[in-house]
C-alpha cells in the first residue's frame, strides 16, 4: 500500500507569491540544465475537508515530486525566515517538515535518493 502524505493547502498565498516561486522554479530548472517549463501532470483523484483543512489525494510522477523537492530545498536554505513566511504562509519549521516527508519518499520509494547506509 503506498505511503500517503498529507500536506495542507494554503489558500493564502498572494499574487507576488506565485511569481516569486515561478522565479525560483525557472532557476532550479536552469540549475539542473532544463530550460523548458514541464507541464505538470498532475491529477487530483479525491478532495477531502478536515476541519478548516483540505487534503487531496493526488498523482503525480517522480519527476515532478523531485522539482517540489528542489524547491523547497532552495527555499529552506537560501531564503530568510521572514521570507519564507511572507512568500509560502508557512513557518521555516513547517516547510521543513513538508520538505523531510517529500524527502523521505522520495528516497525510500524512487531511485532519485539513495537510502543512508544504515
């Protein structure tokens, strides 16, 4: 069975939000010798409300799972707690969190990110 992940939409992000993260995805895909803007393939297969929280099951491809990833990365080290706040609605510690899952999944499920010798 796979392993879900459930990650709060965040229905606050501004205008300048968006296209402060579309900068950073343009970079991350230079920075890893891609040029083109992907299409995301992402398919929403269920919408669920919890309380004040929504959570989605959704599809996507490895690929697109290892760009999130990249980004909140990029995010988390290059950008100041007052930034991150302003541009994602979350705190430094929550996008850490969100990032460690994506993480995670990614190495125990993908052959994008090898497991730590243990």
């Amino acid at each position: 069975m796979a392993e879900r992940i459930y990650l709060p939409v965040m229905e606050n992000i501004t205008q300048v939000s968006e296209q402060r993260a579309a900068i950073v995805y343009r970079e991350l895909l230079k920075e890893n010798g891609r040029d083109d803007l992907r299409m995301v393939n992402m398919e929403i297969l269920k919408i669920r409300e919890m309380a004040s929280v929504k959570t989605l099951d959704i599809e996507i491809s490895e690929d697109e799972l290892d760009v999130y990833e990249k980004c909140l990365n990029y995010v988390l080290q290059r950008c100041s707690s007052n930034d991150i706040e302003q541009v994602s609605g979350a705190t430094p510690e929550e996008l850490e969190a969100i990032w460690q899952q994506i993480h995670y999944v990614l190495r125990k499920y993908t052959d994008l990110r090898e497991m730590a010798s243990t």
